[in-house]
C-alpha cells in the first residue's frame, strides 16, 4: 500500500505514452506522469528523508501540509482570541485605525470576562471630554540642554536591514506627519530615516554601528556627527533586547548591502558581529562614565538606555552606580521579552528575560525607593498595541510606549513569521527590491500616521472614561483583574507602588527589594553573594 500511489504514477505514464498512438494530446498527461515516476523513483533511493523512502511521491504531501500550516492556522483554525503571537482580533484593530475604516465592533465583548486572568479599567460617572489627543511627555533632566516634547507613543527598535528600506523611509514618513518617534533600532541611521526627515531615536547598541572604529570599538568623532544630526532628538544606549537578551548576533558578509554597510559604518565583503556584552564598560561606574561621556558628545540631547530586565540585582547595581556618580539618564526603556521582531534561537524567544509587567513595575519602584524616579522617564515596549496597553503599561509607572509590531503591522505586515528568511510577503522584512516594492511607501505611510493618531484618540476616550484629562494619570488602582474565576483583585494589591526613599532608608518590604539591593553594590555586576540574583 505505501508504494500504491508511485506504481499508479507509473501505469498511468505507461498508459498515456500508449495514447500517444491515438492522440497527441496524451503527450501532456504523459509528461506529468513521467516526471512523477522520476520522482518516486529518485525518492526511494534517496537517504536524506525516511518518509519518502517508505512514501515515495506521496510522502511530498506532508512537506508541502507542514509549509503551508502556519497560513492555516492563521485563516482557518486559529480563533480570533488566539496570540501567535498576536491575535486576531489585535490586528484587525490595527489594520482598521491604519486604513481609517470602522473600528467598531457589534454584539458585546468576546472576552471571557469572568475566566481568570481577564482584565479591566475602572470608569466614572463623571466623565470627561478630552479634544486634543495628541498627549505628550517631556524627556530631558536637569542636565540637559535639549529635552525633547515626546509622544506618549512611539515606533520601537527595528533596524535597516531586518526591515527593507521601504518600510523604514513608509515608517519615518508617516512620524514626521504624525510628530512621533521613530527608534532606528541598533543598526545605524540610514539614508531612508534622513530622507523620511522624522524625529529619530538614535539607539546604539554594542556594535556601535554608525559610530564606531574599524576593530568595533566607540567612536566619539562619528558619534559627535550623528548626534548633530537636527532629526535625532533622543540617544538609547542599548544593553538588551526582549527578543534574545544576552545573546549577540552577526550578520553575514552575504547579507551586506552598499546601504547597510552605509548605516552602520562597517566595509563590505565582511561579516558583522553585534558582541553580546559591551566592549566599553563592564561595571555599573564604567557604564555610568560612559552615559557621561555620551551626555557630554551628543549635542545636548537626552541619553538614556533600554534593557529586558535580567538579574534584578543588576538593575539595582546600575541604580546604585547613578547615586555614587551623580550621571542619571534622562531616561530609561523596559523591554518586555514578550517583545522582539527579530529572529531568535527558540530558547531565548521562549525563557529568557522578563515579561515586560513585572520588568516595569520592577524598575519603577527600584527607581522610587533610589529617590531617582522624578528625575528618570521610562519607557515601555513589548506588545503594546492598543489603548488599553498603553493604558495598562501607563498605570504600572510608564511614561510613555513605544510598539515595534503594532507599527509593522500598520505598514503592511501580515504575521507571515517569516522575518529571518528574507522571503516577506508583503516586503516589510526583506533586503529582496522585488519583493520590497510591493510596499507603496506613500501609502503605507498614510496608514502608519493613521494608526498612531486613532491609537491616541482611543487612549483618549479610555481616559476621560476613566475621569482623568491625561493618561498619564492612570494609576494601579485604576485597573482590576481577575485573580480566579470567582475572585478579582486591583492592580495596587498585586503591582503597589513602593514609597518613594525606601531603600535608601532601608525600609523592610515583602517584595525582595531590599534584600537585592543589599547585595548590589556600584563597582560591579557580580554579587556580593550568590544567594539571590
């Protein structure tokens, strides 16, 4: 029975040669036959695959199910509740603010709203109108000359090169239009952000790219000119990511292009390697020292950094090195590990780094107990796509959001998952100009102002549904969850804001805080003892 269908193939090409005799026309279905007998028999003395061995020509059916079963999952099986990783009801949100159509919904919530886990905001009787929701958040501390009026809402990290040049030039475009953000992730500011001519985030990462020497070390002279850069309005100095941190990466010398090796400062005919750790400084003083030295090159302009929070006691052995040296960031972005548009080894995606709740509420109340929270904005990535996200991660501490597949999405992107292989769909992840040119950047661009302008605007009917004016006033109480299918509990039982000093006072607290920061000490990242991390 398993080689029924390779002996069929065979009788059948036999059969149809003999009706050559009769009519030509049986040449066509002679061919096919044919070349199917070829097939099997190439299959069952090929080793590479059992399965064709014992399955020779059918056996090519379970290949092609297993190429084709993430586009079945995602048309037709997957519910629209489904995260893999992002549900469909999310991106039909997101396609629907980007295009201008009907984002409403009929008939009630789909939610099981009384399944644990399940999560609300509290709403007033009184509530307020809010006109103006193009809200805002000031980044820039008292030692710098430059702070930058920010978007509550903002384009996360996504480098030239893992996005094709017309989705970055579609992106920058639609944030010039929109007056918001746009992270030029850690590979360099290309010539497509400059010719967007929207505000940048100029992330660095440890590769330096754009300002670095030829062995891959800091360049204070390229970075002078990049930071003078008129678009740059914020410098992130990138220690990790949620996708993979801890984990460096290289890109392969056939992967380089003129315009990538542009961006980034690098030559041809090379392999990249990103290091996983920064060659610069390796102690919490050193890279407080070398923020300074950022601070005092980068054009008066905020400098800030971004991590996916790891050792908790590392956080707080950087916290404790801004004290001893007086050198704060003016800000600082938690990524979550549930974030990452990039290509990741499997492992990493799924167990390293901390969600990005927990990583949040962490940093803000370690910076709260530093008595350095009012001097610090931060930041808040990681699947944060709708009002109600930014409504969420804003209660927890955040000052502002930023999205990386929220905005991929608005330009384009379908969730093809196919990011690392060069071969995008729709040409938002790929260096191929066949491919790429199906994205028309006017507009794409449309749809990522579009996108970000409806996103506030629901933030600002959530807001004055709430009775507040700002979302910035969204506060853990304001939000509930169910803790079990019966009971419910409010975001300041289980995400409390810690009071501000109480590490500095040495105030006991039934979260660990103190605990870790007895261990952290400023001169290094190694504990003092092993006991806790």
């Amino acid at each position: 029975m398993r080689f029924l269908v390779f002996a069929g193939m065979a009788v059948l090409a036999v059969l149809s040669l003999v009706g050559v005799i009769l009519s030509w026309w049986f040449l066509l279905p002679f061919v096919l036959f044919a070349y199917l007998t070829g097939l099997g028999v190439y299959d069952v003395i090929q080793q590479r695959h059992s399965i064709l061995r014992n399955y020779p020509v059918i056996g090519h059916m379970r290949f092609l199910f297993e190429g084709i079963r993430p586009e079945i999952r995602q048309y037709l099986i997957e519910s629209d509740q489904d995260e893999e990783p992002f549900s469909r009801d999310k991106r039909s949100i997101i396609y629907q603010r980007a295009k201008g159509v009907e984002d409403k919904r009929p008939f009630g919530t789909r939610q099981r709203v009384y399944d644990s886990g399940y999560e609300w905001l509290t709403h007033s009787v009184v509530p307020i109108h809010i006109e103006d929701t193009d809200f805002r958040v000031r980044i820039g501390g008292e030692n710098c000359a430059k702070p930058y009026e920010a978007s509550i809402y903002n384009i996360s990290a996504m480098s030239f090169g893992a996005l094709s040049a017309n989705a970055i030039y579609a992106l920058n475009i639609g944030a010039k239009k929109g007056g918001f953000a746009h992270d030029t992730g850690e590979g360099g500011i290309s010539r497509y952000h400059k010719e967007g001519g929207g505000d940048l985030i100029y992330e660095i990462g440890s590769g330096y790219f754009g300002c670095r020497t030829p062995d891959g070390r800091f360049d204070v002279e390229k970075f002078r000119e990049q930071a003078a850069n008129p678009q740059v309005k914020l410098i992130e100095l990138k220690l990790s990511q949620g996708a993979k941190p801890g984990h460096g990466g290289m890109l392969p010398a056939s992967k380089i292009s003129e315009e990538i090796a542009e961006a980034r400062g690098i030559p041809m005919g090379q392999d990249c390697v990103s290091p996983a750790a920064h060659p610069e400084f390796s102690t919490p003083l050193e890279m407080m020292e070398f923020i300074g030295k950022l601070r005092e090159n980068g054009d008066g302009k905020p400098v800030g950094f971004k991590l996916c929070i790891g050792h908790r006691r590392e956080f707080m052995c950087i916290v404790k090195a801004m004290l001893e040296t007086g050198i704060v960031p003016d800000f600082i972005v938690i990524d979550g590990k549930e974030g990452g548009t990039g290509a990741a080894p499997l492992e990493f995606a799924n167990h390293m780094g901390m969600p990005l709740v927990e990583g949040l509420t962490f940093a803000h109340n370690t910076l709260r107990g530093a008595g350095l929270r009012d001097k610090i904005r931060i930041g808040a990535s990681g699947k944060v796509v709708t009002a109600f996200d930014m409504a969420k991660v804003l209660s927890l501490g955040a000052d502002w959001a930023n999205s990386a597949r929220g905005f991929m999405f608005s330009v384009g992107c379908i969730q093809a998952q196919a990011c690392h292989t060069n071969h995008c769909p729709v040409g938002v992840a790929t260096q191929d100009p066949l491919r790429q040119r199906a994205l028309d950047v006017t507009r794409k661009s449309e749809r990522v102002y579009r996108f970000h302008r409806n996103t506030l605007k629901a933030l600002g009917e959530m807001t004055g549904a709430a009775g507040l004016d700002h979302p910035g006033k969204f506060l853990p109480h304001h939000l509930l969850m169910r803790e079990s299918d019966r009971d419910m509990v409010t975001g300041q039982q289980v995400y409390p804001y810690l009071p501000e000093g109480f590490l500095l006072r040495e105030e006991e607290d039934e979260f660990g805080y103190l605990l870790r920061w007895r261990r952290a000490k400023a001169d290094s990242f190694k504990p003092v003892d092993t006991s806790y991390v």
